[in-house]
C-alpha cells in the first residue's frame, strides 16, 4: 500500500509540474507563448508567428523559471534585430487566477524593467490576454484600460506604458 502511494503521489507531482496552468505571450515582433505551471516554470514554449519560430530556433526554455525565460527571449529578440531603443514588449498573461495574474504581472514588469535598464530603453506593457476573437463591447468608446491595475515598480529607468489591465468583460 505504501509503494501504491507514493507511486501516485510521484505521478501527480510529476504531472502537476508539466501541466500548464497560464500562458504568457509575450509580443515584441516575434510572438511567443510560455507555458506555464503553477510553480511558475515553463512547461512549454511554441513560436505564435514566423518571427516567433525564428528566436525560438536552437532555444530551450523548458524547466526553467519563467523570469529567466523571459529575460533570454528578449536579449535574443535585441541580437536579433527585432527590439531595439523606443520598441515595445508586451506581455499578456492569460491565467485563471487574478491573484496569480496581478503578482506574476508585477513580477515579469519589474524583472524585464530591470533586465533592460542597462540595454534598451522600451515601453513594457502588461495586461491580461484577450483572445483575439472575444467580442468588443463597442468599437466607438475607449476600453477601460484601469481594472486591475498592478502599481509599477517605485523606480524604474524603463519607461513603462498603463498599469496592467484586464479586458473588458
């Protein structure tokens, strides 16, 4: 009964840390998307676009922890030529969680504001995904752009764009 036990258990850890539980999609030009398990480590990664095939070619994020995947992805997109000084990244985060979406949005906002402070100066936005057929309540009035706003870090030599937000329901 005991070997019966932890032979589950072993098989549900294991399972539980390939099982994605988020996804990031992180947009420069190149479009990306992490999987990710609840401990916060990409299970997975897969190109959205052709630029996305291209900075992934010879790339193995897998296992390691998304902050790190993130900061290897945008330093090859910048060698690659495809984010350089007044770019953008976006960061949409696409989770069933809106604690864990606010506290993994602040992190990866920090983390990249960080990361590039030294080498590019980029507008970082991250918001909560919108799957690109959701209906748009009216096309003739702004989006509130305010919900769930996540405060930006108190200092930060990156230029950051609006708080993190949540799509209109």
């Amino acid at each position: 009964i005991a070997a019966c036990f932890v032979l589950v258990l072993s098989l549900y850890l294991y399972n539980s840390m390939l099982t994605p539980f988020a996804y990031i999609y992180l947009t420069i030009n190149p479009e990306i998307r992490m999987d990710i398990n609840k401990d916060g480590q990409v299970v997975d990664l897969a190109p959205m676009n052709d630029d996305g095939a291209i900075l992934l070619d010879g790339y193995n994020g897998k296992r390691k922890e998304m902050t790190l995947v993130a900061d290897e992805l945008v330093n090859r997109a910048i060698d690659l030529g495809f984010l350089s000084d007044g770019g953008m990244v976006t960061v949409n985060i696409d989770s069933p969680d809106e604690e864990w979406f606010q506290d993994i949005g602040i992190t990866l906002r920090q983390n990249l504001d960080e990361y590039l402070s030294e080498r590019v100066s980029v507008t970082i936005e991250v918001k909560q995904y919108a799957p690109p057929d959701a209906p748009v309540m009216n096309p003739d009035v702004p989006s509130d752009t305010s919900k769930s706003p996540i405060a930006e870090p108190e200092t930060s030599t990156v230029p950051t764009e609006a708080p993190i937000t949540t799509p209109p329901q």
